[in-house]
C-alpha cells in the first residue's frame, strides 16, 4: 500500500514541474534572445600602448595619470589636434588657432622672438588679448610633478577637478580669452563633423563620439612624448662628448655655491631635467603687482614674487626670457644674475649672493658660464618630426 | 585504548609547547620613527624670525631637509638591530608631512633597548650619486666635482646680525667637504674629499613588544646647530657652507648633539 501511495504522489510533482517548464521556458528562450539583439559582441577596444623610453640618468617616476595611459593611437591624434587651428572651434582663415599658433617647434614650442605674428616673444590669443605671461617651454613635461604654468596653477593640489593636470590645459586654451576665446561645445561639435576624425577617436578611446575631455587627453599623450635628452651635456654624461675647456669651466661655475650656483633652482648633473620644477623669487623685483605669481596659489607669504624655475634645455631657441620676457637675451639674464639682483622679504634663501647683487663673476667666467649653457641645446628636439606638423589632416586638409 | 589516547594527546602537548617556546625566541615588533624640529625646545616655527644664536644673530628657518641612516638600536648583552628597510636611508622634509613618520617593515627582536644611534647623512658606501633619480631625493644631489652623492642636509636660513639689520639668505648646507691647495676655493685646486656624515648616539630606554609598534621620536633641536659646542657664526662663512671644509666641520660637531630621542607609546601594526 505505502508503494501504491508513493507513485500516486510522483505523477503529480512531475505534472506541476512541467508545467512550470512550459510556462517559463518560452519566457526564458526570449528573453536570452531580446539579449543578443540589443548587445552585439564588438571588437574589443585595444589601444597599442606607447612606451615612453626614459632617456639614461632620467626620474623613472613619470606623470601619466592613470586614467589617460599613453597610446600609439593617443599620441597620433593629439598631434592632429595640436596642429589643427580648427581647433578654435572655427574655420574661417582669420579665426584659426590651434596649440601650435604659439608653441612652435623651432622655439622648443614657445614662441620664440623675431616671428612675423609675435615678434617681441608675447602671445596673443584671437582677440588680441596678450597672454598674462611669456611663455614656458614643453620640454620634458612627462616629469613635471609641482604643476603646470608659472605658477604652478594646474596640479593635483587644485582644489577645481578641472584644473590638475596637463590634460585639463586643452579647455583652459580653447575658453580662455586671451588664447583661444572659444567655447568647447562648439569645438567637440565641429570636429565630430570632420572626416576621419571621429574614427581616431574611436581607435585612441573606445567611442567615435568627440569631446573635449578626450581632446585634451591626446593632446597631453603628445605633449608628454615632447622629450630632450640629445645635448652635448647629455652626450657628455653618457660619456661620448668631450666637454670643451670653456664648456667645461662654465659647467664647474654652474655647479658650485662660489661660482654661480645655478644648480641648486635648475638641477645639474643629479638632475638632468635642469630644473627642479619648484618656484623661486630670483630677485628681479622688490615690489610686486602680478596677480598670477605663485602667491596667488598658495596664499605663503614667502611666494610673493616667485616662479616656476624654468628647464635650462635649449635655451638659444626660446628668448625671451623669464615669466615676463623682460630679458631678450641669454647675455642679459646673465648680467642680471651677475650684478642686478634686488632684495626684497620673500627672495629665495637659495639667492645668497643677493647682499652683493649677484655672482659677480668675471667676463671671462660669463661667457664660459654661456658656453656650457649652449651646451644644453638639442637640435634634434627642434627638428624631429615626430613632433612636427602633419603633412596632411585626418580629413585631407594641409 | 585510554592509555594510547592519553599517550598521543601528551605527544600533541608537548610539542606545541616547544614551538611556543621558539617562537617566543623570536619574537618580534615593529618601530615607527617620528621626526620633529624644535628650537629653544619649542616646536620650531618655520619663516619666523624669532631664534637667536650665541653670535647674536636673529635667525628664521625656510627650508630643511636631510637624510638619515643606519639605525640602530641596542640592548644590553644582546645583538644590535639595525634597520635595513629602503637600503637604510630616510629622506625627512620638515614641510612634507609624509616624510615626518618612517615605519620600516624590519621585524624588531622583542627585547627591552637602551640606546639608538644613526648616522646623520648617507655613509660613503652608499652616497652614490644617482642613486636616487627621483624627487624629492634627487633634489638633494651634491655636485659632483664638490664630492658627489647627496647632500646630507639643506636648511636654508635667513638672518640678521648684531651689526647689520638687514636680512640675510643663508645656505647651511652639509655633504661631502673638499679640500683645497688654495686659499679660495677653485674646484681646480681641489686635492681630497672629506666625507663629514656622522653618527648620532642618544641614549633611550624603551621596549619593543612582539606584535606591537614601538614608537621613537628624533626630535632635532635646530638651535643646537648653532650654539654648541662649537660657536658658528654666520657672518664667518658669507652666503653659505658647501665649499668650506671647516665651516661644515663645525657644523657637524654641533650636530652631533642636535638629536634628542623620545619614546611614545606601543601601539597596533
């Protein structure tokens, strides 16, 4: 009898199973059906990765954020964009501007003086808007760490989330009105309507659709393979260049407290970078009236007056000099740290020699001082031309 | 069967006590070492004009950074400990708070110390230049024709005198000294180097407890630079120290006794 009672009760926990099968299963075929129509499987988006090669003697620690990893993809696209003076958001010939209007490859991508468009060194932005200072060079920016501009304005320490890092400088040029005066929508909306274009932003990002954000990450991919590391120094360094006698002499004046001690603001032979991206006042006022110095970060009183100390690299490509271009030549700001310096409550303590008004070095020392300081030039940063302008556009245009 | 358990059970007890007993051999604990400044023995102020020296020069603080080395620590009749994290060497920016505490991941013998001793600056072994191509150490590179490696100490000072009211920018730099066959210092005349690191030996009773963190102070009293034993006037050395042998030397005999040790409490990993 138990048997007979066990199966009488099995038929009926089948029957329910099935038809609880029946009812869901047609449910279940569906739904992993409505899956696979809305969801295609794509290619999986891989970027080629660039490797930066670090030059010997070089920091190893390099400021790539990781959200924006250098690319092969990246890089080719940031160099379009740099070139491209569509980048103003505009096409008429007068209203052109891209990053290369002002940073010109032949000035170590500063303006350089003797130019028809800037000739004393000063940009301007379209509406002729003089920029609030000179110009700093993009060299070796892949290792600056303190932030970015004569005061240090973009860096991690900025409180605005838009403002930390070389990627965040493309928006700041575009709206600023003294550069490009213009407005990022319209920009990312003209270059989604250019041939080619969005196809390389696919490649170097994953997605055909234009923004600014993504601009601003190629740029700063191709900003940070502008590298110099091929001067006589560095050659000299590595052991294949014989420094000249008066080379030599300048590079024992610039590396000692007695002689001109220019190691400790611009690096040396610890510091190939030849600067040690911090901020400086170097004597060159007593009174101050510049909004934009380093003080107008930091709010320290010892920063009044102060700059970013700038790379020493390829000098003789980049005059003027200093934040405000008052030195058109190396021989100036020679004379100037020479005899000129002038104190006031917040020069660096690092100006010693300040008491006096400078080095006071002999002219014979100047000028081998200027020799090992030419001694620092890379030609083949001027003329590479990975770091030049594309032939042609991604859309056909020269 | 009762005898056979009991049998086993004691073979279980007993070798679990002697691995206790080892282990306990070889416990150990961990330190953290905290870096302060003071002057007068008050937290040092920076960028204020305040600190007067014996040579009655008034004196403010701007920047100070150096490295220190090859801790030690010891007990009596037991073998000293020396720590070895980061090949030994702590860079220390009085400005940079994450350089004020170093916990070094060395296990500490669990014994009860008496005394710690370091070398201020980077031993001739390891001051190499390029050794540290990345800042903030790389910052500190000493030049090469003055010696090489790093320097052991940038405080960067200003100052006023007894005589002169006006302020002045001081370098008291510390590294490897050079020796001159003339009476200005030509790098060209240059015939020897002087590696001027020191030890630091500061007596403190402390005890480091297995499984906990030991925390150590190393207060340097700034002041201590100037006043002692050696008399160090600013005025003697214009403008700065790194091309003068005897103003680094008298520097580096004061300093000595610059350190004080102070002990915290034990505290969690």
């Amino acid at each position: 009898m138990n048997q007979a009672l066990r199966v009488k009760r099995i038929p009926r926990q089948g029957s329910l199973a099935g038809l609880l099968l029946f009812l869901f299963l047609p449910a279940l075929l569906l739904f992993s059906l409505s899956c696979k129509k809305n969801h295609p499987v794509t290619a999986a988006y891989q970027p080629t990765p660039y490797k930066i090669v670090i030059p010997r003697f070089f920091p190893e620690v390099l400021n790539v954020p990781s959200d924006n990893p250098m690319t092969v993809e990246g890089v080719a696209l940031g160099r379009y964009l740099f070139y491209d003076g569509r980048m103003s958001g505009r096409t008429g010939p007068d209203s052109l501007m891209s990053c290369s209007t002002c940073h010109l490859q032949t000035h170590a991508f500063e303006c350089g003086m003797g130019e028809s468009r800037f000739y004393d060194g000063h940009p301007y932005g379209l509406t002729g808007i003089f920029t609030p200072h000179f110009m700093m060079p993009m060299i070796n920016l892949v290792w600056t760490d303190k932030g970015y501009l004569w005061n240090g304005k973009v860096s991690a320490g900025n409180a605005n989330p838009a403002m930390k890092n070389l990627e965040d400088v493309t928006w700041m040029a575009i709206v600023a009105p003294h550069e490009m005066a213009g407005d990022t929508a319209r920009v990312a909306a003209l270059f989604q309507t250019l041939p080619g274009y969005p196809g390389l932003f696919k490649k170097a990002f994953g997605t055909d659709h234009v923004t600014v954000k993504n601009m601003g990450r190629a740029i700063a991919q191709f900003v940070r393979t502008l590298i110099s590391a091929d001067s006589k120094f560095d050659r000299y360094l590595k052991g294949s260049y014989q420094l000249n006698n008066s080379e030599r002499s300048g590079y024992v004046l610039f590396m000692t407290e007695q002689g001109g001690d220019c190691f400790h603001c611009h690096g040396g032979d610890g510091n190939p970078l030849f600067t040690t991206n911090l901020f400086y006042n170097n004597g060159k006022d007593s009174v101050f009236t510049d909004p934009a110095d380093r003080f107008s970060i930091t709010g320290i009183a010892g920063d009044i007056g102060a700059y970013k100390a700038p790379t020493l690299r390829n000098l003789v490509f980049r005059p003027p000099y200093m934040h405000d271009g008052r030195f058109s030549t190396l021989d100036e700001v020679l004379n100037f740290y020479n005899s000129q310096l002038v104190w006031s409550p917040s020069i660096s303590p690092l100006m010693h020699h300040v008491g006096t008004h400078g080095v006071h070095l002999t002219p014979l020392q100047v000028s081998d001082l200027k020799s090992f300081l030419l001694a620092l030039t890379d030609s083949s940063f001027v003329a590479n031309p990975g770091f030049s302008r594309p032939a042609v556009f991604p859309d056909g245009t020269k | 069967m009762r005898y056979i358990g009991a049998f086993i059970l004691a073979v279980i007890l007993l070798s679990g006590c002697s691995k206790s007993s080892e282990t306990n051999y070889a416990a150990t604990g961990k330190v953290q070492l905290l870096f302060s400044h003071q002057a007068g023995q008050q937290p040092l102020l920076p960028d204020t004009l305040l600190y007067l020296t014996a040579t009655r020069h008034q004196y403010k603080v701007a920047d100070l950074q150096y490295f220190v080395s090859d801790f030690t620590l010891y007990h009596n009749g037991g073998k000293p400990v020396r720590i070895l994290s980061g090949q030994g060497i702590h860079y220390v920016d009085m400005r940079v708070a994450g350089t004020l505490a170093w916990s070094p991941a060395d296990g500490i013998a669990a014994a009860t110390y008496d005394s710690v001793s370091f070398t201020f600056g980077i031993n001739t072994a390891n001051n190499i230049s390029n050794r540290f191509p990345n800042p903030p150490e790389r910052d500190m590179a000493w030049p090469g024709i003055l010696g090489g490696g790093y320097h052991y100490m940038k405080m960067n000072l200003e100052y006023t005198g007894p005589l002169d009211p006006g302020i002045k920018p001081f370098m008291f730099h510390l590294g490897i000294g050079q020796l001159y066959s003339t009476a200005t210092p030509n790098p060209d005349s240059i015939t020897g180097y002087v590696q001027n690191y020191f030890r630091v030996t500061v007596p403190a009773r402390f005890a480091v407890v297995a499984g906990k963190v030991c925390s150590i102070g190393c207060v340097m009293q700034v002041d201590r630079w100037f006043d002692g034993p050696e008399t160090f006037d600013f005025d003697d050395y214009p403008g700065g120290i790194m091309q003068n042998q005897d103003g680094m030397h008298k520097a580096c005999l004061n300093g000595q006794h610059a350190f004080v040790i102070t002990v915290g409490k034990q505290g969690n990993p």
